[in-house]
C-alpha cells in the first residue's frame, strides 16, 4: 500500500470507530483531544486497521514509535514529568507538536494524547521496523 | 487503612466510565479483543454472571482506574491484563498487579490499593484508591494475583 493509501485506511478506521464524519478526521487531528477517542477505541482502532490494511499494530509498538531508543527513566523523571531528552525524542517523532506550549512541564501519562492521525497511519507504514518496547 | 495517620503516606484516586454497549461493540467485532483486555480469571468471572459484559465493563473502568491512580499510561509499557480484578467471598473487588504494572507500584512504593466496581442502566463505573510510602517489601507482598492469569 501507499502511504496515501495507509492515511486513507486509518482515517476511514478512526472515522468508523468513532461514528464521525470522514472529513472531520483530519491528518493533523489528534486521536484524544481533537476528536474524543478513549483508551478502549485506540484498540478498537487497531482492530480496524488490521481489518483494511492486514497490518496489525500493537499498543506496544505505540510505545516504542514515541520513544525510540531513550529508555523509560531517560524519558522521564521521577515525578512522572518528560525530561528534555525525552521532549527531544517527542518533538523528533511528532515534529507537528509545539513543545514550547508544555515549557518543560509536560507529563509522560499525557504523551499519547499528542498522537495525531498521520502519526497513527505512520505507525502503520513503519510496521515491523519500529521496536517493540 | 487510615492514610492521615502517617505523614509518610500519600494517596491518589482515580476513576473512569465505561458504555457497556461500547465494550460490547469492540468484543462482538473483534473476539479475540478480550484476551487483550481480560485475564481468563476475569473472563471466567464474568461469563458465569447473568448480564457477563456488564462485568467485564466494570472490570475494564476497574483497570483504567487502577492505571490512573497509580498515575501510569501508554509509555510505562503496561497492558490492561496487567490488573486482574477477582472478586472476594464476600463479593467486594480485588485488584491483582502483575508484569510492568506491578513493577511500576513497586517503584512507586504503593502500600495499598482498593477498587470499587459498579453497572447499572448500560454504565459501569471504576473509583481506585493509591496509597503510597511505607515498607517497601510490604507492598510487594500484596498485589500477587489472587488467580493465575491467562498469561
């Protein structure tokens, strides 16, 4: 598949999930905030994913496609907050986020409420070469 | 336990909703979505129950409480069977830590966790109490399944 193909099959998946209207799942859009979607419809996503495209994403892989190669207690620091080498790898994996909005204050719970549509279908197109954390 | 009698202790609370209907959409699409979402133990539970997805609605708030009480998420590596909820004799919830989630309460040296569980009218709801300090091999001890799990 294409990479236009893949954004097509996610936008359509999140669509359908979450009874929205097609053009309203925009690439930019994030999944939590913009367009609403809980923790029980990322899985719901996935599924549907899996069902248009046969690639399967775990929630794993969400995990390591954020974090790339910095580990968890270089990610963030004992208060649960990002540290700058964790921003870091956030702005080199979702270059479309303003850091500068959190001001080293952002906590890494909320970090996947940054995931936008197009990082979703970029997940899917880097299937089996992102690690599994 | 009574959380104000020590200055050391901490606690933290956290809650969450779930549309029975909504659970029930994702499993009748997707079946093997409740072997991600639930421990044999808790499946097991809820199929012997008059109304099984009302339980397993209450099970999942269950777990999303526990994981915002315990303030972890997406990038601390756990997995909703990661917190098995069996219910005691006398009926009342129990909640069982295992894998990344049970190694992130040790890190944060949770002494105690509750949940309540409750359905009704389509809606299920999860409240989780965290209470953090004290004896770290205490903590351990206490959030071994009470059940094994599916994994």
């Amino acid at each position: 598949m294409t990479d236009d193909e893949i954004l097509a099959a996610v936008q359509s998946a999140v669509a359908q999930c979450l009874e929205l209207p097609d053009d309203e799942v925009a690439p930019h859009a994030t999944l939590m905030v913009d367009l609403g979607a809980e923790s029980i419809d990322f899985l719901d996503i996935l599924f549907r994913i899996d069902r248009k495209t046969g690639i399967r994403v775990k929630v794993s892989e969400i995990r390591g496609h954020i974090m790339g190669d910095v580990a968890l207690d270089a990610f963030r620091d004992a208060e649960g907050f990002v540290t700058p080498e964790g921003l870091a790898q956030v702005q080199r994996v979702m270059p479309r986020v303003d850091m500068s909005a959190f001001q080293g204050r952002l906590e890494a719970r909320h970090v996947a409420k940054l995931l936008t549509v197009q990082d979703l279908a970029d997940l899917v197109a880097n299937h089996g070469r992102i690690p599994v954390a | 336990m009574d959380a104000s009698l020590s200055p050391e202790l901490r606690h933290s609370v956290g809650v969450d909703v779930v549309i029975v209907a909504r659970l029930r959409r994702l499993l009748t699409d997707n079946p093997s979505a409740e072997e991600d979402l639930f421990t044999a133990a808790e499946s097991a539970y809820a199929a012997a129950q008059r109304r099984p997805e009302d339980h397993l609605a209450a099970r999942f708030a269950g777990k999303e409480a526990v994981f915002k009480a315990l303030g972890i998420g997406l990038l601390d590596g756990v997995s909703w069977t990661d917190v098995e909820l069996t219910s005691a004799p006398d009926g009342h919830p129990v909640a069982g830590l295992t894998g990344n989630a049970q190694r992130c309460a040790e890190r944060r040296n949770v002494r105690e966790l509750e949940v309540s569980l409750s359905h009704s009218g389509g809606i299920a709801i999860a409240q989780a109490l965290v209470v953090f300090g004290g004896a770290q091999h205490e903590a351990i001890e206490r959030f071994q399944p009470h059940v094994p799990s599916r994994d």
